[in-house]
C-alpha cells in the first residue's frame, strides 16, 4: 500500500477510542500501574483464603479486614489513636528537619565543625535510636515527648547526613565564580550550595519519614496508652488478627500519603533538574 494511503488510517486510529484510551493511560501510567500491581495481589490473598492455601487465623484476608476496618473506623476511639499517633510524627520530624538542614549545611560549609561533629554524628547514626527509649523515658518520662524525641532521633541523622554530603558534594568552580563577583558567605549559601544540597536534603527526609513511622509505632508498643502502635498491639495480644492487619495498613497508607506528599514537594522545588532514565 502507498504510504501516503497508509498514514490518515493512522491518524485516525489514533484519534479513536482507542487512541483516547492509549493518551489517559500514559497520562497516569505513574499511577496505574502501582494500583494495578496492588489490586493483583489482593485478588491473589482473598482466593488463597477463600480456597485454604492461606490460614486465615495467621494471615486473615482482605474482606475480613475491611470489615474490621469498617467497625473500627466508627469508633472514637481509633480516632484520637490516629490523632495521636500522627501527632508524634508530624511534631518530632519537623523539629528534626528544621535542625538538621542547617545543622548539614553549616558543618558541610565549615571545616572545624565538620571536624568536631563528624564522629559523634556517625556514633550516633550508628546506635539503635529503641536502644535510647528507657534512657529517653527517664528524661522526658512516658508522655507525648517521649515518642517525639525518638521521632526526632531518627529522622535528625539522616538528614543532617545528607545535607553534609550534599554541601561536600558542590561544584568548586561555582563557588569561585560567585566569589569572583564578590559575594558574601551567606549569598553563597542561598544562592549556590542550598540548591545543589536541596537533593541530598530530600533524600534524608524521605529516608526519615520510614524512621520516623517506624519509632512512634514502636515506642508505643512500651510507652503508650493510646495511639496505632498500641491498638496494634492490643490486638496481637487477643490474636484479633483482621484489626492487627487492619491497623497496620492505616499506618502503611498513612506513610505513602506523607512519601507522596514529601514529592509533590520536591517536584517543585527540583523542576529545574534534568530528567534522567528511560521512559
């Protein structure tokens, strides 16, 4: 067939059902493909239960904690638990970030602070933040502060850290160049390492975030009345396994929404980075 024939079928097509069908699955292909991948396995759970490949007493299924979620949704108290638990996490990881990004920057720009706080950094990186709980608890006792400060813990280090490798990290020659027309130390802080080292900086907070989940969780598993990691663990220790399941879903989507919050961020702020990867 000649090829100007062959062409204006083409086009058409592509402008049918179909072609309109192709353009809304790339334009949130970024999104369909994690819920396509999320919805096949909990097909897969519920037939496994549903046939007995799965043990429902260990493993539970899908309908089953979604009805337990229902009835757990409606009652106050879950409610002050998630109020609390998100407490924690939201007053503990920005105290943390607040410091550690100029913590990062100063002790990545100054030499003899990098030299004073480097080892006691990476000794403390290095130590179990749970480790810290009883001697946390005997200063700030069982409350509130308790959870924010191991919130604070973890997520403090890896930002720092991040934020130090990012100002290490900046072109020299940029650095002269800014010099060169004569600006001072804090206009080359604004203006050159602080978006080299943002990057860096997102990384630590992104690393934080699952630092941070994780130590509400299980500081409240010891020192807590209330919050989801005490309703977790209530019920562990009634083997009520669909709220168990239930209630650590809540705080896994409670997790994505901040990891899809924390992009959306860094999305406008690192527009001006090149896209890399392939399509």
């Amino acid at each position: 067939m000649p090829l100007d024939q062959s062409l204006p079928a083409r086009g058409v097509g592509r402008r049918g059902p179909l072609g309109t069908i192709r353009r809304l699955y790339l334009g949130h292909e970024s999104m369909l493909l994690p819920l396509a991948t999320f919805v096949i396995f909990l097909a897969a759970w519920e037939v496994g239960a549903i046939v007995g490949a799965l043990d429902s007493f260990f493993f539970s299924s899908p309908s089953a904690i979604v009805a337990a979620g229902i009835v757990e949704m409606q009652l106050p108290r879950f409610w002050n638990d998630v109020f609390v638990s998100s407490s924690e996490f939201f007053i503990g990881y920005f105290l943390a970030v607040a410091v550690a990004l100029p913590f990062g920057l100063l002790t990545g720009w100054f030499r003899r602070l990098h030299y004073w706080f480097d080892p006691w950094l990476s000794a403390f990186n290095a130590t179990p933040r749970l480790a810290l709980l009883p001697l946390v608890i005997l200063w700030v006792g069982l409350g509130l502060w308790s959870k924010i400060v191991i919130v604070f813990l973890g997520v403090f280090f890896p930002v720092a850290i991040n934020t130090f490798q990012g100002v290490r990290t900046v072109n020299r020659d940029l650095i002269e160049v800014s010099k060169t027309f004569g600006a001072s130390i804090f206009m080359r802080l604004r203006s050159v390492v602080m978006p080299a080292t943002l990057p860096f900086a997102l990384v630590g907070m992104r690393v934080g975030i699952g630092r941070a989940v994780s130590g509400v969780i299980v500081a409240e598993f010891f020192t807590s009345q209330v919050g989801l990691g005490n309703m977790i663990l209530r019920a562990g220790q009634r083997y009520e396994i669909d709220r168990l399941l239930f209630g650590a879903l809540f705080i896994t989507l409670l997790a994505l929404l901040a990891f899809r919050g924390l992009s959306l961020i860094e999305r406008r702020l690192t527009a001006w980075r090149p896209r890399v990867g392939s399509a």
